[in-house]
C-alpha cells in the first residue's frame, strides 16, 4: 500500500522551514526521501533506517519512527532550489521502494 | 553512484503500435526496477528484472502488456504493447534502493500516445 504525505502541497518564503510527513500502514525496514524538480529525474536526499536516523544533505534532515511506520523530513532556511516534488520511499520486508504520495514544495523570493 | 542511460528520453506513438525502452547502467548490478510515473502522480512500480529470471510484475501489470528483458547485469528492455492513450506518462528505470543503498534513476522516457 502506498504512504501518505503531508501536506500535499506547501508554499514558503525564502527562509522558511518546512516539515513533510511520510505514513506506512506497514512495517518499515528504511525510509528514503527524494526530490524531483519538473522534467527531471528524482534525485536522493537521505536513507533512515531502522533502529537511525541519518542527516543527509545541507539544511535537510528528517526522522524514522519505526513503532509510529512514519518519517519526517525537515527544510529548514528554505532555499529556491528546495523547490520540487518531494517523495519518500519506503522498504518493508520486500527488496523493492514503494513511492508515497508526494509533497509539492514552492519557495519564492 | 551508478550512470545510469535511458533511450528514447521522449516518443509520440500511435496507438497500438509497441515501443521498446532501454536503460543501460554503467556497473553490474542484481536488479533493476521499472516504475511508471503519470503526469503529477507519484512513482508507480512496474515489475522487478532480474538477470537470469522471469521479471516480478506489480498487482496492476502485465508481462504481455510490458515484457521486460534483462539479458545481463547492466542491461535492460522494458517494452509498451499495444499502447493506447492512458499509457502516456514518463517510464523510469532504476537500480539500488535496498537497505541503505541509495537508488538511482534513469532520465526517464517521455511517452505520449496519440
């Protein structure tokens, strides 16, 4: 079953933090989050795994909750090129990711 | 991390013709993933290829409506049979994504059906 994001979509200003959620109704062996910006590819950001949490790119955390099956990723001094399509992806017990719904994240000047 | 080459990047086909997509990677690896990505949707996993067996298709597809081929470690086909307007979407291939391996994608191949 795919994961649930929220929001759907988020507006900011530069500087601006943002939080996007990811939630599995299953159990979790790792998170990963991507972004992809309109036209291209998605681009990896970071891997949690279960029992970590990894700090993986600029200003760009997130957490893993394995008893919750839910991650967080955290934008925090927003830049213009945070902005694309967030997705996480999620490994349960089978060697393949399961995209969730995806996040819109727009940052203006 | 893996290069990965993905040709055609575009095509406008008509319906019920066929298109065969390939994807290229520049290191051997065990298995690679073709996902379906409909405009402003999410990534949708078309079918598991590994070299050496039958490719593991997702509930929602078929072998005979996307054969897959995986001839070697860094090679792959995905093909598009009998393609009609709702096929239309970008087909990514990609490899990695297993415990804390990053996984890396294709550029993808823009696919529109007229």
């Amino acid at each position: 079953q795919q994961p649930v994001q929220s929001p759907q979509a988020v507006i900011l200003r530069e500087g601006e933090d943002a939080v996007i959620n990811c939630s599995s109704s299953k159990a979790l062996y790792s998170v990963h989050w991507y972004r992809q910006k309109h036209g291209e590819a998605p681009v990896f950001l970071m891997i949690l795994l279960k029992g970590g949490e990894q700090k993986g790119h600029e200003k760009i955390s997130a957490s893993f909750n394995e008893k919750k099956q839910q991650s967080s990723l955290y934008l925090t001094a927003s830049q213009l090129s945070y902005s694309g399509t967030y997705f996480c992806g999620t490994e349960g017990n089978t060697d393949k990711l399961i995209f969730g719904t995806g996040t819109r994240l727009q940052v203006f000047p | 991390s893996a290069v990965i080459s993905q040709k055609p990047s575009r095509d406008i086909c008509q319906r019920g013709t066929s298109l065969t997509i390939q994807c290229q990677v520049d290191s051997q690896v065990t298995m690679m993933f073709w996902y379906r990505q409909q405009p402003g949707q999410s990534l949708t996993l078309i079918a598991t290829a590994n070299q050496g067996s039958e490719a593991t298709y997702e509930s929602g597809f078929v072998i005979d409506k996307f054969p897959i081929s995986r001839p070697n470690l860094t090679f792959s086909t995905l093909t598009v049979s009998n393609m009609s307007p709702e096929d239309s979407s970008i087909y990514l291939c990609s490899v990695g994504g297993r415990s804390n391996q990053p996984q890396h994608f294709g550029d993808g191949t823009r696919l529109s059906i007229l």
